[in-house]
C-alpha cells in the first residue's frame, strides 16, 4: 500500500538553481544531483524555476515509497521567485486578503501603542511580518471550520471574523472582550466564529485541533452528517516543531486521515534562539512523510503563494484525504513580545526580511497586475483605520469585568459538570442535567 506521504510535492525552490528536465517531476541541480518526485496532487510540481545554489543537499528516501524525496529549501539564504501567472487573484479576492493584511498590521501597531499607554498588561505578542499566513489560510476557510491558534492568536482570530473590537477589548482586559476580559491576549477564543482559542504553551493547542478534526470526521463517518466536510486548521511555530504533541498528533492525524492542516510559522527564532541551531533538520516539512503525509514549504512572505498551497492542502482535507503539513517560512518583524529588546537578531537580516514585507508585495502585485488601483487600496487603508480607531475607542469605554465572574470556570467540579455563571454547580440546574440518564 502506498502512503499518501509518498506523493511529496517539491514546492517552491526558495534556493536552488532548479530546472525542469525532460521528466516532468525531476529536476536537476546545477552541482548535477538529479532530484525526483512523484506526481503531486499539489500545484507547482511541474514548474520550472530558477533560483540560486547555496547548499548541497542529499537526497533522501521515504519509507513509503521507493522514490526519492529531496528537501530544497534552506531556510536563512533565499531569493525572490516570480510569481507566475497562474496564481493571480480576482479583484474581489485581492481586495479581500488586501484588507485582512492589513487589518492584522494596523490592529498590532495599535496593540503596540497601546500597551506603551499602559492599556494593556502582561505579555503582548505581536504578528507583524507574518501576515501573509493568516490571511493566506484563513480567508479560505468556511466559518464552520475551526482555527487553532498560540499565544501570537490576535490575527488568526480577526482573519476568522473574529470582530476587532472583540479582540481590543479582551487585550484591554474588558467585559465585552471575546472572552469576557478573562483570556487576555494570548487567549482569544470565539465559539461563534470556531477560534478555539490562543494556548500560551508551545505545543497544547495542537491536540485540540487534532480533537476537533476528529469531531468533523465522526460527524460525518460516524453520525451520518453527509455534509460534515469541516477543516482544522492548526498553527504553530518552528520551536513547536521540537515538542512531543506535534509528533503524537502528526500520527494520529495520518492514521486516521483527519480533515487537519498543520501550518508552521516558522520565523526561524524561538524567542531569541535561532533555529537551526535549536533543530538537527531545520527542513520542518520533511516530517510529514515520515508519517504518511504530505509534507510542503512555501514562501511565508508571499500570500499568493501560500494560498495556492493552501488551496490544495484544505480541497485536500475536505475531501477526506487527510492531513498535510505546510511549513510556511516567514518573519516576525517585532521582538518575541512587546517587552523583548530584539537584541539578538543580526540587523542585516531583519533588513533582508523587512524589504520583503508581505503587504507591500501585495500591494505592488494587485497595481501591476491592473486588479486594482492605488485609490481602491487607500480606501480600504483608511476604512481599516478607522475601524481600529473605533476599536480603541470601544475597548477604553467598556466596563471592568465584575467580581462575579473570578472564580467562574477556575475550580473543577468533582461531579463533573463545571461551574456556571453563576456560581453555582451546573450539575444542580434540572435543566442542565435533563436527559442525561438516558446518555
């Protein structure tokens, strides 16, 4: 039985001088090692791309399969590949990720100034650079499908729908905060729009978004809901990669074939450690296959490209073929949070990144391409500034959480049912507690 793993797409070539040989899915470098894949489900494979050689890379096999799979990404030196024709957006679509991009860059200065004020407390970690993932997943999702965020979660939640002045307002620590003013900024969470929540813990939000893909395949298998096709999206970052869940999970996902995708945000720093030194194969993608999956990197700092991987990796999970891991590598403009110096990085390399902001690549792409033009863009900049503004605005006249709500949901109920809003074990409400004998 071949695995899925096995069809392994060579994405993007953000470093080699990679040329398409007369085989359509072998490539050959220009230190002359032939590389190659089996025909892919995912776009790209068959493409041809010129970049340029930094590193030998040495091919190795999969376990499901005889062919050879090839890492061909270095994830420090890269250069800029040309977008290619065929991964142009309608105007509508180009309006719309324009806008949630730069909704998330706007929304985090403003988080920036405002915990300078003093507005806002503990720990604030901010998503700038990195808009290009969110905005690249996100906006293809259903609203019935479920995101899975970290602590850097105040993007992923307004890219879901997650309205700004929820999301302002539980940052300010107020009661008409997504959750109540009692998440804070490392803890958005809406039912309403499925964010499952930011988990400050590297690593504890990939089990729940495991279990919730789990949910989408026994409603459908199980329960019978025909129409039950919802996705799991879960993102995490490079220093996760490390951690026991991720592998536990990737298994699990694999050996039951769940609607997930994991999406590493690889920033290439876990706090101020840098991470290849932190990993003995910085090729994160390349753990895919070993469990039977798909395993793809994309340029994190191209939203056109990540949307075409994304495309394929969700059309993927909601067919019931099962899960894929992306690795989109990308940059945090920012230190790890607003209290972190950003000492450590080498400034050229913030700089390198920096030219490459994902906005403004955007921003040129849609003007060239003639989708849009210059004023539809402003209008949309100035629209998403005074939607921030009214943001701040709301969150600074909300009101306090009241007393009563500090001990909610803090202690366990040994009977197990919880405790409500007011007070109280669950388990006492009749109504709470009706029909459950007969379960």
């Amino acid at each position: 039985m071949a695995f899925v793993g096995a069809k392994i797409k060579i994405i993007q070539p953000l470093n080699l001088n990679v040329h398409a040989s007369t085989h359509p899915h072998s490539f050959t470098s220009n230190n002359n090692c032939k590389f190659t894949s089996l025909s892919s489900p995912f776009l790209g494979s068959t493409r041809t791309h010129t970049l340029t050689l930094t590193r030998s890379i040495s091919p190795r096999r999969s376990a499901a399969s005889s062919s050879t799979v090839v890492a061909v990404s270095d994830v420090v030196k890269e250069k800029k590949a040309k977008s290619t024709s065929n991964l142009l957006l309608t105007k509508e679509e180009g309006l719309e990720v324009y806008e949630d991009m730069y909704l998330g860059r706007a929304f985090e200065d403003m988080c920036a100034q405002m915990y300078y004020r003093g507005k806002m407390f503990g720990f604030v970690h901010l998503y700038n650079g990195q808009e290009a993932v969110s905005s690249g997943f996100i906006k293809l999702l259903k609203k019935e499908d479920s995101v899975v965020s970290t602590y850097r979660d105040h993007v992923h939640a307004l890219s879901k729908g997650v309205p700004a002045r929820a999301v302002m307002s539980e940052l300010f620590g107020k009661k008409t905060g997504c959750c109540r003013g009692q998440g804070g900024s490392m803890h958005m969470f809406s039912a309403e729009h499925n964010v499952l929540g930011g988990f400050a813990f590297i690593g504890e939000g990939i089990p729940v978004a495991t279990g919730a893909a789990f949910t989408s395949k026994y409603k459908r298998e199980v329960l019978k809901e025909a129409d039950c096709d919802h996705v799991t999206l879960a993102f995490f970052g490079d220093g996760t990669a490390n951690n026991g869940q991720f592998f536990e999970c990737l298994n699990m996902a694999a050996l039951w074939k769940l609607p997930i995708i994991f999406v590493v945000e690889n920033n290439l720093w876990a706090i101020g450690m840098s991470h290849l030194r932190a990993t003995s194969d910085p090729e994160i993608w390349k753990k895919g296959p070993a469990f039977g999956m798909p395993g793809v990197h994309v340029d994190g700092m191209d939203v056109l490209k990540v949307r075409e991987v994304a495309k394929e990796a969700i059309g993927r999970a909601r067919r019931g073929e099962g899960p894929t891991l992306v690795e989109c590598e990308t940059y945090r403009f920012r230190g790890h949070s607003l209290a972190d110096p950003d000492e450590l990085r080498d400034p050229a390399e913030k700089a390198h990144y920096a030219a490459r902001d994902p906005i403004t690549q955007l921003k040129k792409y849609l003007i060239e391409s003639k989708l849009v033009s210059e004023a539809d863009l402003k209008a949309i900049e100035k629209k998403i500034d005074e939607v921030v503004e009214d943001a701040v605005e709301f969150a600074d006249e909300s009101p306090a959480p009241s007393r009563s709500q500090l001990l909610e949901n803090v202690f366990a109920d040994p009977r197990g049912f919880g405790i409500g809003p007011d007070g109280k074990y669950r388990c006492e409400d009749p109504k709470f507690t009706e029909g459950t004998a007969q379960v």
